[in-house]
C-alpha cells in the first residue's frame, strides 16, 4: 500500500509539473491585445475601430482628423479605383513584361465596405484606425483573405493594403494571427498597389529595401480634394466633414 501511494504521489506531481509548463508555455505564445471597437461583423468578414498606440493625446499635431464624414458613394468610389499589380523585380520584366492591373476588391466588397467603412469613419475617435478584413473559407483549416485599413488627416486619406487575396491556413497549434492584425501581412507581400487618377496620389518616400520586397506600393496617401465631393469643414465639436 505504500508503495501504491508514493507511486499515486509521483503521478500527481508529474501531472501538475506538465500543466504547470503548458500554462507558462500558453502564456509565452499569448497573441497581444489590440484594444478595437466592432463597427460591423458576420461570420466571416468584420470592420473595426483599432487603436493607433503612436498617436499621443499630448501631440494634437499627430491627431488624425476623426470622426470624419465622407459618403457611402464618395468611398465606393475610391475603393474602386484601387488596382493591384503582381510585383516584379527587373529580371522577371525582361522575360515576362509587366503583370496585368487587377481591381483590388470584388462588388460584393464595394457593397460592404463602402456603407461599414463610412460608418467607421464617422465614428472614429482622433487616435482610432478603421480596419477591415475579408474572407471567403476554402477549407476548415484555410481561407482567402483581404484586410487593411485607412485614416483620415486633414485632407489626405490614408490607405494601406495589408493582405490582398492571401491563402491562410490556421496553424496546427491554433494562434490565429490574421484576423487579429489586419494592417499585417500574414505572408511576404507580392503586389503594388495604384490609384486612378494617379495625380491624386502623394508622393511618399522609399527605400531601394522596400521597393525590391514591395513595401512601398501597399500603401497610398490619397488627396480628397481631388476625388470630388466637398473639402473639410473642420469643427471641435462635429465630424469633419470631406
């Protein structure tokens, strides 16, 4: 009997020993918080209001220009002028040309984003990001997905592309990342992103790293006053209205 004992003794103390370590080993793999608001949400697709933690309340110069009122009809009208092109380094030009230009999203998208994405806007706060992701399962374990998001500032509308009809397939061990960081690329980015017209586009600064993995080009900082519609009407106390 006392051999039983120390034997039942050592099993538990084994046990504990193991859980204990896939607690800690749980606790290491913690995917981090991202404070955010649900501004729309279905089984597969959601838009939300994410926390910019580089935007200080003590640097009003840093503030993005929110909550903003742009039209349901002004949007859909920028994000259909949105193409991506596969991104070829000088080589894979010689032998292939250049890739074809391709509408970033389909009109179901157009007719999701264009009303949530304006909802988003008008609800933002001056340190909040309006993100999106969309998805189309292909499997239990692996879906196509499509996310970013976009800001306000002054009169400039930022925009950034961070996954473009990616295949992702929810690792084994479970830590679903993509739908948790959708300004992220679950995968290394492969397409350029452009704007018609293009002198709507600011010019933004690069590096030769970034253009030779594509960095530059997933992101457009677009002039709202020359996409139609009426400029901004600053107010402390009301939307700024685009």
């Amino acid at each position: 009997m006392k051999q039983c004992s120390q034997w039942s003794k050592s099993r538990v103390a084994v046990a504990l020993s193991t859980g204990l370590s896939a607690l800690i080993l749980l606790a290491g793999c913690a995917i981090p918080h991202v404070p955010s608001r649900v501004v729309y949400e279905d089984p597969v697709n959601y838009v939300r209001l994410e926390e910019d933690k580089t935007v200080l309340p003590e640097w009003p110069q840093g503030h993005f220009s929110h909550p903003a009122v742009l039209e349901k009809e002004r949007i859909r009208t920028i994000l259909s002028s949105l193409k991506v092109q596969e991104h070829r380094v000088t080589p894979q030009r010689w032998l292939q040309g250049d890739a074809p230009l391709v509408p970033v999203f389909t009109e179901d998208d157009l007719a999701l984003l264009s009303v949530q994405l304006a909802n988003g806007l008008a609800q933002a706060q001056y340190n909040e990001r309006v993100t999106f992701y969309l998805s189309q399962p292909l499997t239990f374990m692996r879906r196509t997905i499509t996310s970013g998001g976009m800001y306000v500032k002054e009169n400039e509308l930022h925009l950034l592309l961070g996954n473009w009809r990616i295949i992702y397939g929810v690792p084994a061990y479970g830590m679903i990342y993509d739908r948790r960081y959708p300004m992220r690329p679950t995968a290394a980015k492969g397409f350029n992103l452009f704007f018609d017209p293009a002198d709507a586009i600011i010019a933004q600064e690069g590096s030769f790293i970034d253009d030779l993995f594509a960095n530059t080009r997933d992101e457009l900082v677009i002039d709202l006053n020359k996409i139609g519609g009426t400029g901004p009407v600053p107010n402390s106390r009301t939307p700024n209205v685009f």
